[in-house]
C-alpha cells in the first residue's frame, strides 16, 4: 500500500521541515500499516498561512461570484471522478467502512452541486425607501480570511460544509484538519486546488496538534488576520474557540458534540426502531456527532424493544471496514482510550447487553462474528446500557464510540424532558405512528435537527445542520442557511433626489380618517 508524506500547503508551496514535529498516520483496521507520514506545523507556521489567507482574499472576492460557481463545479466534477479512491482512503486512515466512506464523498459532490448555482444567485434584495427618488439595497459581502478546524470522523464531508460555500462566497480559507486523517485531508485539498484552478493562498491547509492550534489561531486572531473561525469538535473544545472569538468580537461558527436521543412510543414500528437504533447507535463504531445516545422507551415497549436491539446488535457483523460489516474500527487509538474510560461509568445498576464482552476485542476477549483479525487494529465491543437515569455519566455525556443507553419514560412529557435533560441539542429522534406525538415532540425538543420513524444520523446537504445548548451556539451549515456564516449583509442607500433627505423627519404621512365607522 501507498504511503503519502503530508505537509502543511501555504501559498500553494508545500512547507519544508516539521517545526511541530513529525506523526504517523496509521490504518485503524491495520495498525502496522502507515499510511501517510505528517510533518507538523508551529503556531508561527499557522498565523503564517493566515497571512497567506489574508493576502490573498481581496483578489478572490474580486473574482465574479458566477466564475467562482463554476470552480466549485469543476471541483466537484474531479472529486466525482475520483469517489472511489477518495472513499478507499478514508476507509484505510479512518476505518470507516467502504459504502459510508462513499456516502461521505458524495456529501462534498452534493454539497458542490448545491453551491456551483449559488455562484449564479448570491442574491442581495432591493428595498423601497419611505422618500422619493431614493432607493434601498442589500449586498452579501464575503467575511474575509476564515480558519476551519475539524474532527476526523467526517474527514472530508464536514470540511467541505465549510470551505466549498466559504470559497464561493469569496472567502480564503486556512484549514487545520484533524492529525489521524491527514491523508485523506492532503488528497481533498489536492482534489480541490486542481480542480477549482484556485489561485495560490485562496485554500491553505495546515497540519498541527490541538495546543498548537490554539496558540496560532490566537496569536492570528490577534494580529488580526483572521476573520472568521469555523470549529467542529468537542464541545470542551468548541467552549474555548467560542471564547476565544468572541474576545476578538467574532461569533464562530460552532458545530459540537451530541447526546442524541431516539424515542420509542407505543405505536413504533418496533423493527424500524431496532434498525434505526442499530444503525445510528453503532455506525462508525458510534463515533459521529450524530450517534444515537439514549433510547428513551415507552414502558409498554420497552422489554420487547430491548430484547429485540440487543439480538439485532448481537448478530451484527464487526470488523474489516472493507468487508460487510456494520462498523470497523475505532478512529484512532486515542479514541479506544478514551471509549475505555467511558466504559467505567457503567455502574450495579446498570445491565449490559449487545456482546460477548465490552472493551476492546482481543483474542482473549473475542466477540463472534467478527470479520478479520481483532488484534491488527483496534476494535471495540458493541455496549447496550439499559437502565440508564439523568445523573449517571453515560446518560449525561457523549460516549463518544458504540455504547448506547436504554431508559423508559411514561408521558410524552416525561419523554421530551429525559430527551432535553444532557443538554446537549444536535440531533433527534421519535418513532411513532401517530402524528399529534410526532409534532408535540418536535416543538418540545431542543435539538437542532429531528427525524421522525428514521435514526439520528443522515444528514442531507441542502437542509440546516447544527446543534443548540452543548452542541453549538446555534449556527446552521449546509444549504443557503450556510451563506449567513461566509457573508455580511451590507446595506446602500442611494438618494439621487438633488437634496438631503431625512429618515423618519422628511417623510410623507397621508391623512387617515380615524373617526370613521360602517
Ligand atoms: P476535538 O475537539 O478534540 O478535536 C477537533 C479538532 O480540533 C481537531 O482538529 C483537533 O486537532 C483540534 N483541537 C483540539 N484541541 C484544540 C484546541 N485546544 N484548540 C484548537 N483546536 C483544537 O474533538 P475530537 O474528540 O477529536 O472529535 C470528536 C468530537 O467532535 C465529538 O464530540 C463529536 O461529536 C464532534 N463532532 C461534531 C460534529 C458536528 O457537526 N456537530 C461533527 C463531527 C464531530
């Protein structure tokens, strides 16, 4: 297998040297096999590029928005010739199993294709003044210089909600991708600097640890380089990054954590509910933003749902992420550490169910029908948790990896309040079949997003993404919802009327006759 060597790109230069020093990314699935080999960079090297960005910006906004469109066509035009292989290499740095991995590199084609239009729309309004011989207008101007930091779950989709609308709206971009899926970061910013013809410091890409990554992204913010931060992560992280901007009067884009539940009424499809709660508990090893949490069951269901998930995830298939398989590995190692301590939360009043075992799968703690070998890589046990309660760990934070929590509720009431109860507000859940419980559930959930009689995960690329409460501060990516985060709306009036003309104190009032009655 090929190995990639990957440095930070700024300026359209390759940077030389690893001032931050060097990592290796491995294959999860495969832990001996490296698959790219990462010269990091310093905080000096990111304000460095945020220059780059900054240099570059007024000539990108300067290109006509329609001519930008048409780079984001050509974008998405190589990325599609390019699925495959873009989708094999996110299999083999993040694990993700092959058909998810296609899903993800669509998601940028999709995104593409929302946005190659959007070059052509950019629409501003023009507004009637309340004088004659004046008139009103609304622009959309890009932000300027804007630094994206994203996870490694979703390595290239999530980036490309950010940088394909930030592009066409006529921003430059520095972009610190996650450092286990620097490979793929390094193919995606390849894919889309030839194909967009982008011209040198509109897309700059550098590669840095989290610490790193702050000190840079500070000490840029405050030379005042950057304008605009967009962050997908933790929501510890994400805390910081809010804080931070807001220090330099910025409101990132801030696109955290999850805690997503799935309600279980009475009237469920009760089999639609075990493939939603499979598919969203355990797919990607649990490791998405959108990965069900806690299965809040009506009681009168609650036996028959469990016995039934518990079955369901039993038999499910683990392993190779390019074979059949429900979820391969762990991202990378620091999330199976992680996921262990996790799995410690699990308490007497707990029962557990789903496996042969929880924690990692070893030859010595296997796990049947596992595809592969379970000692080259690093997998984990799927965990169902049942008798989870507001006050336990694992039902009050993300669990980042494949355990779910299983609790009951009686009232539809009950149901919302245990749903809102972590305060976190990505994504949701309900199945049922009656619609009055389906719409009284959706205006009492606090999550950004609800699927009704479908899992928590599945998003789509031109209706809003993003979370409230611990999981954002409320921005929405993806669709034309997205173009409030890239551009400012500027207002012009034109008075062509000879003479000042004031607001509000030269205005015309016609007389009413207020006294009159039928
Ligand atoms: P993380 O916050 O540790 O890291 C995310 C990114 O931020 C990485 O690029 C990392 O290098 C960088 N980073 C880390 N510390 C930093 C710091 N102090 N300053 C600046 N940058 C820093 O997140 P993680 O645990 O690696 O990723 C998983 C998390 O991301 C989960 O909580 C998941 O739910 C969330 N996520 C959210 C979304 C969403 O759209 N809401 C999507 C994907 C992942």
């Amino acid at each position: 297998m090929d190995q990639r060597t990957v440095s930070s790109v700024i300026a359209g230069r390759p940077v030389a040297g690893a001032p931050g020093g060097r990592i290796r990314s491995t294959n999860p699935a495969r832990l001996d096999e490296v698959v790219a080999d990462v010269a990091l960079g310093d905080a000096a090297l990111l304000v460095t590029a945020a220059r780059a960005a900054r240099d570059a910006q007024r000539a990108w906004a300067d290109v006509p928005a329609p001519v930008r469109g048409r780079a984001i066509t050509h974008i998405g035009r190589l990325v599609e010739d390019n699925k495959q292989a873009l989708a094999a290499l996110v299999t083999r740095e993040i694990g993700k199993p092959y058909p998810e991995a296609l899903g993800e590199v669509q998601e940028i084609i999709d995104t593409c294709d929302f946005f190659l239009g959007e070059g052509r729309r950019l629409y501003g309004q023009t507004v009637p003044s309340e004088m004659p011989d004046k008139q009103l207008f609304t622009f959309r101007n890009p932000v300027g210089a804007v630094a994206v930091i994203t996870a490694g779950n979703f390595p290239v989709a999530v980036p490309s909600w950010y940088i394909v609308p930030a592009l066409l709206c006529g921003n430059t971009v520095v972009w610190k991708p996650a450092e286990y899926s620097a490979a793929v970061a390094d193919a995606f910013h390849e894919l889309f600097c030839r194909g967009g013809g982008l011209p040198p410091g509109v897309f700059n890409v550098v590669y840095a640890d989290g610490p790193t990554t702050f000190a840079g992204l500070e000490q840029a913010l405050d030379a005042g380089l950057i304008d605009k931060v967009g962050f997908t992560g933790s929501s510890e992280v994400g805390a910081r990054i809010g804080e931070l901007a807001g220090r330099h009067l910025q409101s990132a884009c801030l696109e955290l954590g999850g805690k997503n539940p799935m309600v279980v009424t009475a009237s469920a499809d009760i089999d639609l509910a075990v493939e939603g709660a499979l598919f969203g508990g355990f797919g990607t090893a649990g490791q998405r933003c959108t990965s069900l949490g806690t299965v809040i069951c009506h009681e009168s269901v609650h036996d028959e749902f469990l016995t039934r998930f518990a079955e369901a995830t039993a038999a499910a298939a683990v392993g190779d992420p390019f074979a059949d398989v429900l979820y391969g590995p762990m991202l990378d190692i620091r999330f199976a550490e992680r996921f262990e301590r996790f799995l410690a939360w699990i308490g007497p009043q707990h029962k557990v169910m789903g496996s042969s075992g929880i924690g990692r799968i070893t030859a010595a703690n296997p796990r049947a029908r596992f595809v592969g070998d379970p000692e080259a890589g690093i997998f984990c046990h799927p965990t169902i948790v049942d008798g989870v309660r507001p006050g336990d760990e694992i039902f009050d934070r993300e669990t980042f990896g494949p355990l779910v929590g299983v609790t009951t509720y009686r009232t539809l009431d009950q149901a919302v309040e245990l749903a809102n109860a972590p305060g976190y507000g990505l994504s949701s859940s309900i199945y049922t079949s009656d619609a009055t419980e389906a719409f009284r559930f959706r205006r009492g959930v606090s999550a950004g997003m609800v699927s009704v009689n479908n899992s928590t995960s599945g998003a789509e690329a031109h209706l809003p993404f993003g979370g409230n409460g611990k999981s954002g501060n409320g921005s929405r990516q993806s669709g034309q919802w997205v173009l409030d985060q890239f551009t400012r709306w500027q207002a012009l009036n034109w008075d062509y009327s000879g003479r000042l003309q004031k607001a509000q104190m030269d205005v015309a009032e016609l007389t009413p006759d207020r006294d009159f009655r039928l």
